[in-house]
C-alpha cells in the first residue's frame, strides 16, 4: 500500500500525543485535516516528498489542541469589548472606570460593563444605582459581575427597562430593594434575564465580536469548545450565526453548544438535528440546581458558617428536575447541570442515578459542573455513574485559598473538599477541564498551574491550598484534551495526537515536563493548527 505523504510535519523534541504519562523526541505528520502519522523521528522520512513543510519546534511542547469543556462563548467575546471592571477597588472606582468609558464611547445606546465582584472591595458590601448615579447620571448603564449571576443597574438603566417596585421577581432571582421598596439597581442569579434586551446587536458588531473571540482562542491554542448556552433565566449565543461563520469557513475553534433543559425537547430534537458537523454540533442540555456558595445561593448539606441560618437552595424542584432529566435521558439526550454545593452535587447524582434505573444504563455521559465543594461520600459515585466532573481550576483563586472567602462561607472542616480534583481522580471519576470564561480567564495555562499547584501567582498558600487535591503535569493536560473530547463524544476524532484523528494541534513556546511550576504560568501558543489548517502564529 502506498503511504501517503504528509503536506505539513511537525517535529519536536517534545510531542506530547495525551496516550502516555510524558512527552518524547517525534514527529507528526498532517495531511489536509487529519493527521496521517506520529512516532520517533527515525520514522519521519517515509512521509515526506518534496512538497512536504517541516515546522521543526525544537524543545517546544507539541500536544493536541485545548478543549475548553466550559465556557460561554459569546458572552466572553462581550466582555472582551466593552468595558473591563475586573480591576475596580472599591464600589465608587469601578463605577468611575464605567464612566470614563462611557465617555470614550458616546454613541452607545448602553454603558455596558463586566467583570466587577464585590468581594474584592472593601467591607465587600454590595454596590447600588446611586454610586452609578453619582458618575453616570443619565446614560443607562449595565454592569455584569465576575460570574455572570448578578447585575449593577443605575436609576437610567431601570427605568429604560421598566424595573421598579412592581416588577415581579423570577424563580430564584431577586430584585434587591431599599428599606421604601425601591429597587436598589443590584439583580440576583433569574433577575438577570431583565437586562438581556441590552444585549441585542447589529450583524455587523455581532460578527466583529465573534472575530476577535476567535482570534483569542486561536492565540491560547483552544481548538474545540463547549459553549454553555443557558446562563440563570436567559440564553446567550445564537448556533445560526455561528454556522454563517462556517459557511464562510471562518470557524476556526469547533464549537459544541448546548441547550436549556425545561422540557422543551422539541427545540432540541432539531438542534441535534441541525447542528452536527465537525466544526459545530449540539452536544445536550444545560440547567442550573443552585447558584455559587459566594452569594450564599450555592445549595450545601449543611448551613453556611457564616450564615447559620442558611443552606442556599436549587432553582427547581427535585420533582420538576426529576421529570426534565428522566425525560430527556429517555430521548437519549445529555444533561448537564450546573451544581457547586455539596448538596447541589448530591441532588446531580441523585437525578442521573434515578435516570439510569428508571431508563436503562447507557453512554449518557451526563456531567455535573464546577463541583466548588462534594461531600467526600459522593466521590467515588462519578465513577459508579459514569457522571463527568466538569471542573475549572483556575476558580480557585476565586474563593478557596486560605486567605479567601469560601474558609468564611464553608468553614475549614468543609472546605478541604473544594474543588477535590486530586481525590475525584483517585476515585476515578471522568474528569474534564474547562475555564467557564469569561467567568476567568481564558489562558489554559493558569488552570493548569492551579490543578498542579494548587497555588497563587506569587506562590501562596505554601505548599497549596489542599494539596492533597494536586494532580500531575501529565493528567491536567489530558484533562484539558483527552478527556474534554471524550466529554463531548469526540474521543476518536480530538484530544490525542494518533493517526486518523483530526489535527488538531497547540505548540507551547516552551517543554512544561522541563520548567519549574511556576513558569507554565509564562507558557504561550506559539502555533496553533486546526482541521490542518495555521489558525494561529505568534
């Protein structure tokens, strides 16, 4: 038989093909999208004719494409865009950072702002419209939080949108209120859906802002994702414009998106339906149990340290959940559900386990998100179930380092058990990794450093904060390739370099195996290659 020969080859001292613990010297060899051939390099002569481009990366990492397992997509291509409030202080800094921007940008209907989060002030108190008043008196501004559950309103933006003392509150949402009933400009978790009407845009900056997303993934070498879809009340991200970008072949980062769970199972049959091609495929359901332990509204067995008197709770009930999931589980669909309470995780087995019996054990692969703290009783169910613990490490720095708020929230006895990625994996549960961007990040590094570390950027707390729960080198990587593609049916095609699969390929500007820890947190893509294609050269 006559061998092929390759149009593009990599060759490394360093390809790490996700099939064994450590990279080795090799080679791999891509023809149009697939790669043909892998191996020591004493192998790489017979795919080469004189046609042939050899990329020779020298100590450079080569290892498959990062597949993001958790992120919104669009949502993070409107964070990028518009005004950045991450590096506010205090309530009134961040409000004058969405002031100055809106004077830069005087022709936008609304301030529209991301990424602020109160419990990095201050007396971590909550913000309300009349700090927003103070600087933006008359242009309705729009302020999203770090995590995307709540929303910062001033008087111009409530009223624009009709929110006042009588606007009805949504299931697990809240309008905040002053002592006279007034809305205070803060919505909680459902309450959010009320500002969405300010995320309607032209064809024109929607496909501006998809371009610059794509060219963000394509820099961090991300080749597939996951795009969750529904957010608390509302859904962010249109597969229809997604695909003109795959017609146009500009698609350069396959997306696997999914859709709200709450029993509309018509909408989903033709998605599933309509979305399947290599680039772009409808990949299940997605619904929330409860919120995030930061805001007391993540559901735990036990009350909050720090609030005795509550437990938090799930947006549903267990029957309605009961009735979706069964249902969907018998239409063959995947279920997804977000969950970052220990009670919230037990209720996700729960649900999963009572699928199975009711409909018959099969390749569900349904997954339970964030994980943020489990009751050490639950581990080793994941395994039992095949459930997926879908896991974003770098959300760690977020809430569970010793000088952070979930030791307050969770107490130290519980809080051992926060993101227990070390002790699921000993439980071999399926694991997959992803960032939950714009949540963090986008970067793969940092989550990868945090898996391994369990540390900061400046090398705090020493040792890590649970260091029981650090993985190796080797298993983050995989679970940020591997494993995510198992996690969207994907494993024979993505997330390992082996002949026949698609070439899909990052290199890293530098071999992870050989540096000391805290300079993967330095790594960056220096070629990312997609369906064989250059998408990426830095």
């Amino acid at each position: 038989m006559r061998l092929l020969k390759a149009q593009k080859i990599l060759k490394s001292e360093a390809v790490f093909t996700g099939t064994s613990p450590f990279p080795s010297p090799g080679f791999v060899a891509i023809r149009e999208d697939k790669i043909i051939g892998c191996g020591p390099v004493s192998e790489m002569e017979s795919y080469l004719d004189a046609s042939t481009t050899v990329h020779d990366m020298e100590n450079r990492l080569v290892m498959a494409g990062f597949h993001d397992f958790h992120l919104h997509f669009f949502l993070g291509a409107m964070f990028e865009s518009f005004c950045q409030l991450t590096f506010g202080l205090t309530e009134d800094d961040t409000a004058k950072i969405a002031a100055d921007y809106a004077i830069e940008h005087p022709d936008d209907e609304w301030v529209l702002g991301f990424g602020w989060h109160h419990v990095r002030w201050p007396g971590r108190k909550l913000p309300s419209r009349h700090s927003l008043d103070r600087f933006l008196p008359h242009r309705p501004a729009i302020l999203l939080n770090e995590e995307a559950h709540s929303a910062w309103l001033n008087t111009a933006a409530l009223q624009k949108l009709g929110i006042d003392r009588h606007t009805p509150e949504p299931p697990f949402g809240r309008i905040e209120k002053d002592e006279s009933g007034e809305p205070t400009g803060f919505l909680y978790e459902t309450a959010v859906k009320y500002v969405t009407r300010a995320f309607q845009f032209d064809e024109c900056l929607k496909s501006k802002l998809m371009e610059n997303m794509l060219k963000k993934t394509a820099s961090f070498g991300i080749t597939s994702v996951s795009d969750m879809l529904p957010l608390p009340g509302y859904t962010l991200g249109d597969p229809a414009f997604y695909r003109s970008f795959e017609e146009r072949g500009k698609l350069t980062t396959r997306i696997h998106f999914l859709d709200v769970l709450d029993g509309n199972l018509e909408r989903s049959v033709s998605y599933k339906e309509t979305y399947q091609s290599d680039r772009l495929r409808f990949s299940g359901l997605k619904q929330f149990l409860d919120g995030v332990p930061l805001t007391y509204t993540g559901f735990l067995l036990e009350p909050y340290a720090d609030m005795p008197l509550e437990r938090g709770g799930t947006i549903f009930t267990f029957e309605q959940y009961k009735k979706w999931i069964e249902e969907a589980d018998r239409a063959g669909f995947r279920v997804r559900l977000h969950a970052c309470g220990d009670a919230a995780v037990r209720m996700g087995l729960d649900l999963f386990e009572h699928a199975a019996v009711t409909n018959g054990v099969r390749d569900s692969r349904h997954t339970i998100e964030h994980i943020e703290v489990c009751h050490p009783g639950d581990f080793h169910r994941f395994h039992e179930l095949g459930v997926i613990a879908s896991i974003q490490p770098e959300h760690m720095t977020s809430g569970s380092m010793d000088t952070h708020a979930y030791v307050d929230r969770l107490g130290s006895e519980r809080s051992q058990y926060t993101w227990p990625i070390g002790s699921l994996q000993k439980h071999v549960a399926p694991l997959a990794f992803g960032t939950d961007f714009p949540i963090v990040d986008l970067n793969p590094m940092l989550g990868v450093y945090r898996a391994v570390t369990r540390m900061h950027e400046d090398g705090s707390p020493q040792g890590g904060w649970n260091p029981v729960q650090k993985i190796s080198l080797g298993d983050a990587l995989k679970h940020y390739t591997k494993s995510s593609a198992y996690g969207n049916f994907r494993e024979n095609e993505l997330g390992t370099i082996e002949a026949g699969k698609k070439a899909d390929l990052v290199v890293l500007d530098r071999n992870l195996f050989e540096v000391e820890p805290e300079e993967i947190l330095e790594a960056e893509a220096v070629l990312t290659v997609m369906d064989g294609e250059i998408v990426y050269s830095g």
